[in-house]
C-alpha cells in the first residue's frame, strides 16, 4: 500500500518539526509539505494534492476554520484533521461545519496521531477521546430536550441517564459515557426509579421504551 500522503499547517515550528519526525519515522505515512499560515495551507493543498492536510486552527491570516472550509469546498477528496489545543464546543462545531473529519487535541500520543490519519485517509470521522465523550453527552442532552413532556417531573440527566437504561446500557457504561462516577450514576438511578414510583430498573425500562426512549 502507499503511504498516505501529509500535508502539516501550523505555525509553531518546533510542532512541525515534531510532526515531521512522526510521518517520517512512520512507514504508513509520507510528509509532502508544510504551511505556516491557512493561505500556505489552501496554495499547498491545491498544489501539491495530499491525501491528509493536519490543519491547525489558530494561524496568521486565514485561519484554520476559514482554510479547511476552503480545501474541501475545492477538493472534496482531501481530508482535513483538525490538530490543535481548543477542546471547546464552539471549535469543535465550527471545524466539522466546516467540513473537517477528525478533531484531535495536541496532546495526543504518536499511536493515538497515527490512528486518527490512518482513520480519516480512509473516509472515517475520529476524534480525541475527550471531545468524542463531550459530543456524545451532547448529543444524548439535546435528545433528551427534544421530549420535554416525556417524564417531566425527571431533570434533563435523569432523562438522559433513563434513555441510556432503556438502550440497555449498565452503570459502568453510562458513567463512561456521561464521565461521570459510578456513584453519582447510581444515585440518578435511585432518584429516577422513585420519581417514577417503580420498584427496579427493569420497570423503569418498560416504562421508558412505552414513552418511546431507547
């Protein structure tokens, strides 16, 4: 198999420096280039046709957000790996409006790096282990606030904590998934079985998949 093709856009150049250690000591990996600012990015993306661009999101002039919105408006078939230090929500979703398929966090390790550009090579979305937590409460929060009349008189994570029980998720699973502790699981379980006057969590998931949950 060829090695993917990389093109790295940051403008630390002791990250790039290590970046290109990385993608050359890898045998699955070929660096074709680097960019100092987001123009750089779009000029070397449009030239030199990389399978993979490693984009950065703070850099001079047009920023990462703005360059990655441009590569894939102008070659679809790039993929765009967010690699940068913002974990907020706000650049997470603004980076995969903008159409990047992976958002990693400048601390991963060189395995977790390697992975996620083998991953987005291949047409897959990937992303650090805490902004993948963070997006998946997210997106279990905004599910639960859509049925606002299903068991109002349970809060927003005991709504969520319910829909996890009736997909038939254990404690241990969906405190993973919330990052809460296994105690705090078990006390929104409690509140929740008495809130709905069952006796056990296995009437609580009758009662939650005929309201439509799980």
């Amino acid at each position: 198999m060829e090695p993917i093709r990389v093109l790295i856009a940051d403008d630390h150049p002791l990250y790039r420096d290590g970046l290109r250690a990385m993608l050359g000591a890898a045998a699955e990996t070929e660096l074709v280039g680097e960019a100092a600012t987001g123009d750089e990015a779009i000029a070397q993306a449009a030239d030199l046709q990389p399978d993979v661009v490693l984009m950065d999101l703070q850099m001079p002039g047009t920023n990462g957000i703005e360059a990655t919105r441009h590569i894939r408006q102008t070659s679809p078939h790039m993929a765009i790996l967010v690699l940068t230090m913002f974990s907020d929500d706000d650049s997470v979703f603004t980076a995969l409006r903008a159409g990047a398929q992976g958002y990693i966090l400048k601390g991963a390790d060189r395995a977790e790096l390697l992975r996620a550009i083998l991953a987005v090579s291949r047409g897959e979305a990937i992303f650090s282990p805490a902004i993948a937590r963070w997006l998946m409460l997210h997106f279990a929060t905004l599910s639960a606030e859509r049925m606002p009349a299903v068991f109002p008189e349970l809060t927003d994570r005991e709504r969520v904590i319910l829909e996890l029980i009736a997909q038939g998720r254990s404690n241990t699973e969906i405190a993973t998934r919330l990052v809460l502790s296994p105690k705090t699981v078990r006390n929104h379980i409690s509140n929740i079985l008495s809130k709905l006057q069952v006796a056990d969590r296995a009437q609580a998931i009758i009662r939650a998949r005929e309201a439509g949950l799980g």
